[in-house]
C-alpha cells in the first residue's frame, strides 16, 4: 500500500487547531510565515451554531496559509474540491496576491487536523466569501515579505517589487532575495486585522485568467485518490443489511448462511447487521446469504398521492416579500391566471457512491470521506463513537462530485461504528442502490402561482405561494406593484412524517423549481398580453441587471421579435438570480410528437457573476449546469412506493447522456471590477423553465410539472387535438 | 471455484490464484491496488470501471476472471510510455474534460477502444460510442472535443 499523499505531511500528530492554543498549533507546523485569517460567513456561522451542537466557534481565525522555507504557498482550508475547480481557483487568487507561480501554490483541503474549522462547501460560497479574505492573506503575507526584505536589502519597500517569489530592487534587479531566503529559519505569525490594499484587475497576472483544473494530469492518470481508493493493511469492506423500505425495522436476522463463506466476518448489533471480507465483492456475496426480517414500513406515499399528501403537512405559510395589495390588483386584473406547478423528487447520483474509510488506533479514529462537509462529519463520527470529536480527524480525498448530496455522512457513521466493533480498518462503500436508498433527494415541491394582467397588459398582481421548496429564487423581480411571496413546509432535513424519505439541498436548492414556477407563469401572461417572451420581460424587469444579462442572451441567440407564443420555432427563454449571480437563457427544442421526445438543440446561457476568477473554470461549471440541467428538466424522477426507493439503478433513473449534447454557448460578462458572485449553481436554475417554454412555443401544450417527460406530453398532446 | 488465471496486464504478463467468478473490477482494486478503474453502478450502466480487453473496451464490473483469461487487459494505469501522457489523457487534462474526474478513467478507456476501430471518428461516431458512460458533472462537451482532439493528434504522430 502506498502512503496516502495527505500523511506525507511532517504533523501527524497535530490536533484540531481549535481545540487547542493557536500559538502551540503554529508551533507545530515548522517553519515558515503564517497568515492567519477570519473568512466572514457569518451565515456559516449561524448553522455552525446548531452544528456544534452549542459548542463555542472559533473566532479568532478559521483558515491560514503559510509560505515555507522553500518558498512554496499551501492554503490550509477546510473547503473539498468535488468538481466544482476550487483547487485551481483559491490557488490562482494566492499567486496572483503573492506574486508566485501558480504552481507553487498548494492547496490542502478538508482535513479536518490541519485545516481550521469551516461549515462546508455547498451554497456557491467559495469564492465569494472565501475568495475576499484569502486574497487579503495573500496580500498581507505580500506585505510581511515585502518589510522583510527591505531590511535584508536595505532598500525602502515602495522602491521594491516581486516577481515570481523572488523580491528585487526596482531600479537594480540584482539585489535581490527569495521568499524563500526571508523564510528561512523563522516561524513569524501575523494575524489579518487590517485591510491590506489588494491587486486591482488590471494588475491582475492569474486571476481573471484561464487555466486548466489543478488537478488534471492526477485525474487522467487514475492517480486521484478518492475515499474508495484508500487501502489499508487489514481493512474490511462491509456490506451493511439495509431495509427494503424506509421505515422498515429490522426483526430478525439469520447470518448463518454468510458466516460459511471464508474469511467473511460477522457483526450482529441490533440495528446494525454487516458482512464484512477483505473483498468487498465476497463481502456483497455474504450480504445476500443473509435473511433478514423487516416488519413493513408505515408508509403509504407513492408518486400518485404525494401532493396531496404534501399540501395536507404544509402548514401555515411564511410571507418573506411583500409589496402593494393583492385584492386591489386582482380588481384592477381584466386576465386573472390561477395555476399550480410541480417538481418531483431527484437523486444526486454523483458517480462516486457515498463512501468511507475508517481506521481507530488507540483513541483516534482517523475517517476517509467523500463528504462536502468534513467538520460535520468529524462531529457525526465522534457522536457514533460516544468520543470527543479531539479523537476523530476526517481527510477528505477527491469527492467523485457532490451536488449537495454528499452533505449527509451516513456511510462514515457506518464505517465508524464498524471499525470499532471489528477492530479492524473498515471501508463502507455504498452500491448504487444504496446511493439511491439514502439520498436525500431535492423535494418534491408544490407552487401556486394567481396573478393578473390589468387593461393595459401590466402585470396586476402576482400571489405567489410555494411548498417545499423555499425560498432561494422564490421572490420575484419583476415590476408588478402587488404581490406576495409565501412559503410553506420545511424544505429539508429528516422530515419523515412529511418526506417519505431524507430530502436535502440539491444543486442550487429550490431555485430550479421556483424558477421554473414563475418563468413559466411570465410566458403564460406574455402570451395572453399578445407580446413576445423576451419583450414581455424586457419591458417589465425592475433590475435593469435582469435586462443587461437578458439582452446579452438575446443578441448571442440571435433572437428576433417573434411577437405572441407560440410560433413553432421552439424558442424558450428565462431568467433568474442565484448565489449573486444573474442568468439568462435561451433555448431551442424539438419535439417528436410520435413518442414525446423532446430535443433540447441550442441552449445560449448568459451570466453574470461579478469578477471571475478563472473564466474557463466557470464556463465549465456552466456547462455542466445546462446538461446536468436536463436531466431534472426532462427526465430524472425518484419512483417510490410505501417506503421503497424503486428506481435501484440508472437503468430506471435517466441521466443525461451524449447523445443530449445541446450546441451550448455560454456568455460571462465583464464585470472584472465587481466581487465575485457563486458559479457553481446558476446557469442550472433557468433549464427547466426554459425548456417548459420552448416546449409551448413549438407545439402549444403547458406543462406544469417536471419532468417534462415524454408521458406528458405524449398526453397533454392528445388532449389538445 | 478458486483456479490459476493468467492474463496480460498492462503490457505484463500476470497469474493470480482467483475465484473465478469473481468480477475483474473487484480482482483489479484489489488484488492489483490498480485503483484507477472505478466503480459506478456495478451492473454495466454508467461505464465508470470500463477497461480494454484485447483492444475492446469492456466493462470490468461484469467482466469474470473466467472471461479474462489468457487476454490482454489495459486500465488507465496501463496508457502512460515513459513516462509520457497518452495523447487522450493529454487531451482530456488540456480540453478540461473533466470536473471531479470520478468518471475520467472509464472515459478515456472507453475512447480508447473507441479510437482502436475507428482512427478518424466523426462527432456522431463519439457520441454513439460514448452514449452509454456516465457523467454526472456533466462534461460531455468537453469529453468530446478531448476525443475529436485526440484522435486527430494519433493520426498525426501515426
Ligand atoms: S460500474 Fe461498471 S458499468 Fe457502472
Ligand atoms: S467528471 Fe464528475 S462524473 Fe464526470
């Protein structure tokens, strides 16, 4: 077995930095400049609350980077990279900051001894709340160096400059000394408490620039280790017995059967029943010898009666924006348009299953992870295992794409509970199916949408009341003096009574569905006013952002005043704001009216997202959201039935494949001088509303839940002739 | 039944006392530590373990010992000369055809075999051979220029 690169590092022994002094935590780190900062989330801050169940939060600092004695960068953080390229993107705002190569930056990420506390990486919150004070860091590190290197060289600091780590004198280039050389032999500490002034774009040498994934040539080499590739001397696989339904308890189980197979071992104790083998395909061989007894699952939700069901637990709404009133503007209204939209349940599916590594030696118990939230994980751990969460350290290796998924740690509770019974390092590796079991799918989601159009087709009044899907994207922002938005029901958590299964945050939450409820709506009364969609907007945005980035779309689409929908072009558009950033987008479909097909040819996708760090990292992850945007637009739907997840695997669960593959055009606008906004989310929220469109302009039938599948329309078809 | 299969891997010759009924993802993990091949779904639908078995990509979650025997098997470990990338890992690394890369290897093995039958594919041609891998993070567009890209540059070098 090789070394894990992450042990490489000479501080094994470290605790977590927060549950000890700062100054003996530096101390252990060898030598170098340390630049300790506070990143300012104060939303990570408010759930870190309830996360810690009560526990005090560090406030003094939560990330630090450090320049060695070499002198190479490493950012300690305890964000992961899943995808979404925060590893080339942190490191290319530290070079630029510090004057280094790109390549001299190292990021070590999610480990949760030597990285400071953090609440995880989800939310697009990287880059705008990380970016900012890790920029500062690199700036403030820039500064120390600066002032030491003044003394070295006897020079006054505003008559230096840096270029690639190496400090010279401005007008005799030869004096000269190295980060390197300044580190040397010291261990010097500053804390950021000033702003220190940072780089302006035009300054800018790695940022605002293209480059190509930090990680690459491990992840086409094979070399990438994820949590599944960490192998340790007598380590098991388990096999866990899971229940065929949720809320099916466990009576009885018989592991006679798999104790014959050789080698296998058994752990019996009470709600968990594993096998476990050195092969964790001898070990599912085992698991399937086992008989196991279920008393059923009280459950009696399927996909047939769950909005009704869901409406019932809804509960008393929440109004969270408020403007005019809705009884006059319904007065005033000469069309009233009263519908209801709904989403459906959608997996994850991350191609790498939930898995972890544990392995206990002595009081520490140190976890592999494919977890979006190590520090939660820590917690989760040391809880299962009755111990301080000092003892637990989780590593997170690459995470094989998270979505929001991989924010629930079930599998290293597992893992942990196994390597303590078994005394031996266990790997829990979920099977596809198991994916599928305990994912906590997006919600199903219910939106009730009553607005107006008054004699002069202005938009009257606009009753918005959703369920299920909270309110990220939920309030509108268009120009309609009165209106309303509610919400009701949790949107996520362990709502068993609601859900019949876990529900959870799911890329961008909730914003595809409350996107796709009011685009939809738009377009409706678009088309009763007789004007064209993207006029109709046009005219009506309050944001004048909303218009820029709509006109931006419009003039790539190539989009020509088409007057009243629908003209069977197959044009749909919508637009939408997520984590800071503004999108628009245009779409072209084809639909087949023998089998409901639809083909999403074009998509043009314009946004705004403030500075971008590195463009070609962002244009990426637009991609990736217009053809991952597909699947929940056309395809992806949990099938349940009392309790039981019936997809099992991607034969009955469609992801988008190849042969989908839209012309994609993606637009990011300059906007170098503003702060960056999230760009790991956004361009997924208009799919669904757009497609929906674009689907009434081409052959004139609504529909109102997605997905928009070909049973659907197939139907809504037949219903129109 | 436990048996003595040989096999070439990555350009070695190997021999392995195995069940051999056991699937050549599992023997490939773990009796190998080749960590690359991956698995995705177990049951041949997503292509994340592909390999390439006498010069085919092959799906090593449903490939048996049994099948392997006496072949020649080449996982993602298997594509580096000297050192040096494979012009399809070159081209994946340089098109950012990839996000979290958990699909990568299957990927680059599936296009492998693609590109062993067909030296000048079309787009039509990689999107036909690729339908069936699986990426959730949603690089296909990337995934196919990294293809197209590759295999003009093999043309080239012959
Ligand atoms: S793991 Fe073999 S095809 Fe999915
Ligand atoms: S890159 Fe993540 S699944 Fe393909």
């Amino acid at each position: 077995m090789k070394e894990d690169n992450y042990l490489d590092l000479d501080f094994k022994e470290i605790k977590t930095p927060f549950e000890m002094d700062r100054r003996e935590f530096v101390k252990l780190m060898g030598g170098g400049l340390f630049i300790l900062f506070t990143v300012g989330d104060t939303l990570g801050y408010v759930e870190a609350q309830q996360r810690r169940r009560g526990q005090d939060l560090p406030t003094d600092f939560n990330a630090f980077l450090r320049i060695d004695e070499k002198g190479e960068v490493t950012c300690f953080t305890g964000k992961i990279e899943m995808g979404q390229g925060i590893i080339t993107s942190l490191a290319q705002m530290l070079a630029d900051e510090l004057d280094v190569s790109l390549n001299s930056v190292h990021m070590i990420m999610g480990d949760t001894d030597l990285c400071p506390w953090d609440m995880g990486t989800f939310g697009s919150m990287s880059t705008r709340f990380f970016g900012p004070p890790l920029r500062a860091a690199g700036a403030e590190a820039r500064r120390v160096l600066l002032e030491m290197a003044s003394e070295k060289l006897s020079v006054p600091v505003d008559k230096l400059n840096v270029d690639n780590g190496v400090v010279f004198e401005k007008t005799n280039k030869k004096n000269k000394v190295t980060y390197a050389d300044l580190t040397k032999g010291k261990k010097i500490e500053k804390h950021l408490k000033d702003k220190p002034p940072l780089k302006t774009p035009a300054q800018f040498k790695v940022m605002n620039k293209s480059f190509i994934h930090h990680d690459a040539v491990e992840k086409v080499t094979g070399k990438a280790r994820y949590s599944g590739d960490i192998q340790l001397p007598g380590m098991l696989y388990a096999k866990v017995v899971r229940p065929p339904a949720h809320g099916a308890k466990l009576t009885d189980a018989d592991l006679s059967e798999a104790r014959k197979i050789d080698g296998v071992v058994v752990v019996n104790e009470g709600d968990l029943v594993a096998v476990l083998h050195e092969y964790p395909d001898v070990a599912e061989k085992a698991l399937a010898l086992v008989k196991a007894k279920f008393a059923p699952s009280p459950s009696r939700l399927n996909n047939n009666n769950i909005y009704e069901h869901l409406l019932k637990a809804a509960g008393g709404g929440n109004e969270i924006a408020k403007a005019g009133d809705l009884k006059e503007g319904e007065k005033n209204s000469v069309h009233v348009f009263d519908e209801t939209y709904y989403d459906s349940y959608v997996a994850h599916s991350p191609i790498e299953p939930h898995t972890a590594v544990a392995n206990i030696e002595g009081k520490k118990c140190t976890v592999w992870a494919s977890t979006q939230n190590p520090f939660t994980a820590k917690e989760e751990a040391a809880k299962a295992l009755d111990t301080n969460s000092e003892n637990v350290r989780i590593i997170t290796p690459f995470v094989g794409g998270g979505f929001g998924g991989k924010t629930t740690n079930l599998q290293v509770i597992d893992a942990v509970r196994l390597a303590k019974i078994t005394g031996k390092p266990v790997q829990v590796a979920y099977t596809r199916k198991e994916e599928f079991f305990y994912d906590a799918f997006h919600p199903a989601a219910i939106i009730k949408i009553k607005s107006g159009l008054d004699k002069n087709n202005k938009m009257s009044f606009w009753d918005y009341n959703v369920y299920y899907a909270g309110e990220r994207g939920a309030a509108h922002f268009y120009d309609i003096p009165n209106s309303s938005t509610k919400v009701y029901g949790a949107e996520r958590g362990t709502s068993a009574e609601i859900h019949p299964f876990r529900t959870g945050a799911w890329r961008a939450p909730g914003n595809n569905t409350n996107t796709f409820a009011r685009e939809c709506q738009i377009d409706i009364m678009a088309a009763k006013a007789g004007i064209d969609p993207f006029e109709f907007r046009m005219k009506n945005f309050k944001d004048p952002k909303y218009r820029e980035i709509l006109k931006a779309a419009g003039d790539k689409f190539g989009w020509k005043p088409m007057g009243k929908s629908p003209t069977g072009k197959g044009y749909g558009i919508a637009c939408g704001s997520d984590a800071g950033s503004y999108v628009a987008m245009i779409v072209e479909v084809d639909v087949n009216k023998k089998t409901g097909g639809v083909k999403v040819k074009r998509v043009v996708c314009a946004q705004n997202m403030g500075l971008t760090i590195n463009p070609e990292g962002a244009t990426i992850q637009m991609e990736g959201c217009i053809m991952m945007g597909l699947g929940y637009a056309l395809t992806e739907e949990v099938q349940f039935n009392n309790g039981e997840v019936l997809n099992k695997n991607f034969d009955s669960y469609e992801l988008p494949r190849f042969s989908w593959l839209p012309k994609i055009e993606t637009i990011i606008l300059d906007k170098r001088n503003e702060p960056p906004q999230g760009g790991g989310e956004p361009a997924i929220i208009t799919v669904g509303a757009a497609i929906a469109n674009a689907i009434y302009d081409k052959v004139g039938i609504r529909l109102h839940k997605m997905p928009l599948n070909a049973e659907s329309i197939l139907k809504a078809l037949s219903e129109k002739k | 039944m436990t048996e003595l299969i040989e096999f070439k891997l990555n350009g070695k010759n190997v021999k392995l006392n195995v069940d051999s009924d056991r699937m050549l993802l599992w023997v490939l993990r773990t009796n190998f530590g080749l960590t690359g091949t991956k698995y995705g779904c177990g049951e041949g639908f997503c292509g994340a373990c592909t390999v390439i078995i006498n010069n085919e990509a092959a799906r090593s979650c449903s490939t048996s010992m049994k099948e392997v025997k006496g072949k020649e098997v080449i996982t993602i470990e298997g594509l580096e000369r000297e050192g040096k990338l494979h012009p399809l890992q070159k081209a994946f690394a340089e098109k950012d055809a990839l996000q979290c890369g958990y699909c990568t290897p299957g990927m680059i093995m599936n296009a492998y075999g693609l590109l062993k039958k067909n030296k000048k594919p079309t787009y039509s041609h990689i999107v036909d051979a690729m339908e069936d891998n699986f990426c959730r993070c949603s690089a296909h567009k990337r995934i196919v220029q990294a293809v197209q890209s590759a295999s003009v540059k093999m043309e080239k070098e012959g």
